[in-house]
C-alpha cells in the first residue's frame, strides 16, 4: 500500500495506561486528533484479555471514522514481535503474552503493539519537540516509571528500557520517576538533583543531540529544565498526553507501507 493512501485516513491509536485506556483517530498529516478522545477506566485486574475488551469497546466506538484501518496499541512494557515482556508497573500476566495475537484474535483486525515510551518519542519527532531533527534524540517520560525512547535519524531503536539502569544501586525510576517525586512530596530543589545524576548517566552511555522530557511534569518544565546542566540540548515534550496515542497510529500506519517493522 502506497504511504500516502495509508496516511490520508484517519489512524486510530490506543495508549493502555495503568488508570486509563484512551483512544483518538489520529489525522496523520497533523498528528492531531480528528475527533475527541475516548477514555475508559483500566480494568482492576488488568489482564491482557481484560484490557483487550476495552480495546474493542474503543475501536467500536470509532468503527465509523477508522472503517478496516489498522491500529495501534500502546504499553508499558518491552515488546518483541509482538510479545510483551516485562511488567514493570503492570499487571504481570503480561510478561511473555502473546498480546498482539491476543488483541488481533479478539478485534480481528491488523494491531501494532508497541512500547509506550517509544510512541511518544516518535510522535515528538514527527510531529513535536524533535520534530525533523537531523541527528540523535532521547526521549524520557518521567510518570509512575521511566520510559525512553532512542530515534536517530526518525529510526527508533525500540524497547531502550533505560529507566531500569542502575543509579547508586537502585533501579533509576524508583528514585527519579515524577511519582516518586510526588509519593515522597519532595521539591523541585530536592528533585533535580537525582534528575540531572540519572540524565547525566544517560548522556555518558549515549551522548544525544537532543533531550525531550516527557510524561505529565513536562508542564511545568520551566521549574526544572533550565537548570539542568548537560551537553545535550534538553527540550519539553509538545504532545503532553496525546504522544502515545499519536506515536502509535503513525506506527500502525508505518507497518502498513513496511510489513515487518516492529515485527
Ligand atoms: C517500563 C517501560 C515503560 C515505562 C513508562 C517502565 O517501568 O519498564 O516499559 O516504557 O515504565 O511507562
């Protein structure tokens, strides 16, 4: 299929999250949404089948804007061909699930299940805060983990996981996620510290271009950004909390036109 007939339609693009599972089509030549998203509570026992059933309740939901479109799926997990395998902050039922199988066989249609850290970071270089960048970009979302995303060139390298390196013998989310931040109510003055140890690491292990921080403390960037100090130019993400639903219909629509990535 040509890209430009893939892209002209709205994609729709599904971010699982651990409260909420939220879902937009995605105009691909904006990167906006063409309608208002749709938002349904996670299931408390979050098991892929159980979150599948709310992926279908959304996808019905849009049957009208997306008709047979392919769709993209976000989690908080590393995916390899189409199968989860961690579960950091999830429910563990997801490690070593077929999950895109999972989610085909009950949706019957094609789905791209992807990291939720990597969406976000290639919706921010297609359409935000790295958007055409020439060289390397990181991407970190500071929310209940650490997610990243690495793309040189608009190629991601997925399911980077460098928010589970190790910082002071600990793993380097349980100290500088934002909901550690928020849980042991410590100040920006108190924060930045262990942010810019764990960006500094970062940067030693892979020396970016560019830094966009995201997750839901981007917001208030300017109290913490410009005082970090680092090689790298560090910018906030632009999408805020439509990244991963963004990230995963430019994905979707991505394998469309290349059959095997992300495979
Ligand atoms: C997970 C990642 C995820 C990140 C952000 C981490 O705990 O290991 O896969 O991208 O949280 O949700």
């Amino acid at each position: 299929m040509s890209e430009e007939t893939v892209r002209s339609k709205p994609v729709l693009g599904i971010d699982i999250g651990g409260s909420g599972i939220k879902g937009a089509p995605v105009d691909l030549a904006t990167g906006e949404f063409t309608t208002k998203r749709l938002r349904i509570t996670t299931p408390q026992k979050s098991t892929p089948k159980n979150v599948a059933a709310v992926v279908a309740e959304i996808v019905e939901a849009f049957a009208d804007v997306i008709g047979d479109g392919p769709l993209g799926v976000t989690i908080p997990a590393v995916v390899t061909h189409g199968k989860t395998r961690s579960a950091a902050n999830i429910d563990k039922s997801w490690i070593d699930a077929e999950a895109e199988k999972i989610f085909e066989d009950r949706l019957d249609r094609d789905i791209l299940l992807v990291n939720d850290a990597d969406a976000a970071g290639i919706a921010e270089v297609h359409y935000g805060a790295a958007k055409g960048h020439p060289g390397l970009v990181l991407m970190a979302t500071l929310g209940t983990g650490i997610g990243t995303a690495i793309v040189y060139r608009g190629v991601l390298i997925p399911n980077s996981e460098l928010g589970h390196i190790e910082i002071d013998g600990q793993d380097a989310e349980k100290r500088a996620a934002a909901s550690v931040k928020e849980r042991e109510g410590l100040s920006y003055k108190e924060y930045i510290p262990r942010l810019q140890k764990y960006l500094e690491r970062l940067e030693a292990l892979l020396w970016p271009d560019l830094i966009v921080i995201g997750g839901g403390i981007s917001k208030n960037s300017e109290k913490f950004i410009p005082k970090l100090k680092l090689n790298a130019e560090v910018v906030p993400a632009k999408l805020l909390n439509t990244a991963g639903i963004v990230g995963a219909a430019w994905l979707a629509a991505d394998r469309q036109v290349h059959p095997d990535a992300l495979r």
